[in-house]
C-alpha cells in the first residue's frame, strides 16, 4: 500500500514536467523556420534595415529580410518588429474578417500541417498578440517569451 503510494506521488510530480516542456528556437523554430521560410528569409536574404531602404523591389522579387538566427528572429517577435511574426502567421481564425496573415500559407503543405507548425510557434512565442509593437504595453511584451 505505501509503496504504491510512493509511485503514484512520484508520477504525479513528473506530469507536469513533461507537459510543460517548452519549446525553444533551438529545439523545433530554428529547423522549422530552415524548412518552411529560408527560401526568402534565410542568409542571403538582406538585414532587415537593407530590405526597408528597397522594399518594393525586394518584394517583387520574392525577397523578405533575413531572420536565419534567433536575434535577428526575435527582433520580429518582441524587438524592432514586435508581432510581426504573430500578424503575419495568424490564420485568421479569431479576427472579424478571418483573413490569415500573408506568410500563414508557408506554413505547411496542408491546412492540417500548417495548423499544426502555427501551434508550434504559437507555443513558443507565449503570448498570441497581433497588436503592432506602438500598440503593445510593457505588459504585454514581457508576456512574449519565446524561448532561445
Ligand atoms: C516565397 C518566399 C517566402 C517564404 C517561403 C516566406 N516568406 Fe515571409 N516574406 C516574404 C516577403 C517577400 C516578405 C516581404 C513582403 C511582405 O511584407 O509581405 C516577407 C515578410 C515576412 C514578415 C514581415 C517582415 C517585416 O518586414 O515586418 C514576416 C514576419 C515573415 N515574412 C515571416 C515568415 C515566416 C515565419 C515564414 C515561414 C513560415 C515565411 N515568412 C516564409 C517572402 C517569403
């Protein structure tokens, strides 16, 4: 009896660290971000401040800035460009007129994958917030974890 009490405590102590393991840039973004975005966004895209000067262009051509390395990412995330991953990955699902972000569609093959890889980076980033970084309260930016 007391020892299997022993074992259920014990268990119930690992729960809770199995499913709050967190995902981090190293663990899952940095290869998901190899394989869904670096076409346009890995090393020889331009640094972001280079892609602002000739956007139009960049653009057209199919090029969006650099974000290959987890400060260049997070400035996207909580720095520069707070949200911009958030707005642009977004499916659309909880706005008024349910239009995804523009990047959403690079998330997978299938509305299934792309569902799951958006849940990924849901899980990273820790606060879903679509506001631009103007927007944003101290608050609410301290709430953006996104682990490296
Ligand atoms: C086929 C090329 C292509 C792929 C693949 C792609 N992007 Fe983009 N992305 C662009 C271009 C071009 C822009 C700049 C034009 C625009 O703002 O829409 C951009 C812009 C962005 C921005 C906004 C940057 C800013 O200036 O604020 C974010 C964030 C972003 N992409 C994230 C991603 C993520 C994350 C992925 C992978 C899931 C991805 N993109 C896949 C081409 C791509």
């Amino acid at each position: 009896m007391k020892k299997s009490l022993i074992i259920i405590t014990l268990w119930m102590l690992f729960i809770p660290v199995i499913s709050i393991a967190q995902v981090t840039y190293q663990k899952e973004i940095r290869s998901l971000m190899e394989a869904k975005c670096s076409k346009c966004h890995g090393p020889q895209a331009p640094l972001i401040d280079e892609f602002k000067k000739d956007k139009e262009r960049f653009a057209k051509e199919n090029i969006g800035p650099r974000m290959d390395s987890y400060p260049l990412l997070l400035e996207f995330v909580k720095g520069k460009d707070a949200g911009a991953i958030m707005r642009r990955l977004d499916d659309g699902k909880s706005k008024e007129d349910k239009k995804p972000g523009n990047m959403y569609v690079y998330l997978g093959k299938d509305e299934e994958e792309k569902q799951k890889n958006l849940k990924i980076f849901k899980d990273w980033v820790g606060s879903w917030n679509l506001k631009r970084k103007a927007d944003l309260s101290e608050d609410e930016l301290k709430k953006i974890t996104a682990p490296q």
